[in-house]
C-alpha cells in the first residue's frame, strides 16, 4: 500500500528568499534570474516573515505613489503579510484547498521550528502531482 503523497513529495526544497530589508530592485531581479513567482521573505534570523510575488511588483508599477517612491522601498513596504505556511508532512488536498481559499498561489514549507523556510509548495507543483497521480 501506497502512503498519501504530502507536501514534502511535491515542494521545491532549498527556496530562494529575499530579506525584509532588500531594496525591491533585489527581490525583482532574484524573481526573473531564478524564473519564480514568489519569494520567502525573512527576518535578520531567518525566519520566514511574509511573501513577496510578481503580483506585488505589479501592483508597486500600476500605483503611482508606490512608483514613485521604488528606488527607497523595500521588500517589507510590498510583501504580504503574515506568510502563509505549511508543513512538509501535510497533505496535498489540505494545501491545496488552503491555497484556494486564501486566493494564493504559494505556500512556504516550513521546518518543525515552524519558521525556517525549507521548501515552497505553488499551483503548478500540485497540478504537476496530479498529473503524476493519474498517470498522465
């Protein structure tokens, strides 16, 4: 017998994150160069503090007072907040029904300290495991 895949099985380990304090610029060019979507965002220990997305650059470009002042803002000024986390043990439905009732389309695996980042879990790894679970 199979056990149920978790997050774990699906998640992209070792996530690139970005610290609170970078300027947006940092966060901007770490999306493009890495090809993601989002990015953990960390305080000065490390632990994952909220989420910064090309969706949050855009609304940065499309809000003139935030365009205005991009060259003094910092990731902090943009990210969501609190980050929404998971466990590497959870299941796949209950990640991906959370992802669907927050509207979001990432979440941040975290370790058992539940702060330290260790993985990211998106839309397109549940929807690639499922792929996967019916073998096409």
């Amino acid at each position: 017998m199979t056990h149920p895949r978790t997050v774990g099985d699906l998640m992209t380990a070792d996530p690139v994150v970005v610290p609170a304090d970078a300027p947006l610029s940092d966060a901007a060019r770490l999306l493009d160069v890495h090809h993601i979507h989002g990015l953990p965002v960390v305080d000065g220990l490390g632990a994952v503090i909220g989420v910064i997305s090309e969706t949050d650059m855009l609304h940065a470009r499309t809000t003139e007072d935030l365009w205005s002042r991009w060259p003094g803002l910092r990731v902090r000024h943009l990210m969501s907040t609190p980050a929404l986390t998971v466990s590497a043990e959870a299941d796949l439905a209950d990640a991906a029904r959370r992802m669907e009732q927050e509207r979001v389309h990432r979440l941040v695996v975290v370790a058992l300290d539940g702060e330290t980042p260790i993985g990211v879990i998106s839309t397109s790894d549940l929807v690639r495991g499922m792929l996967e679970e019916v073998g096409a």
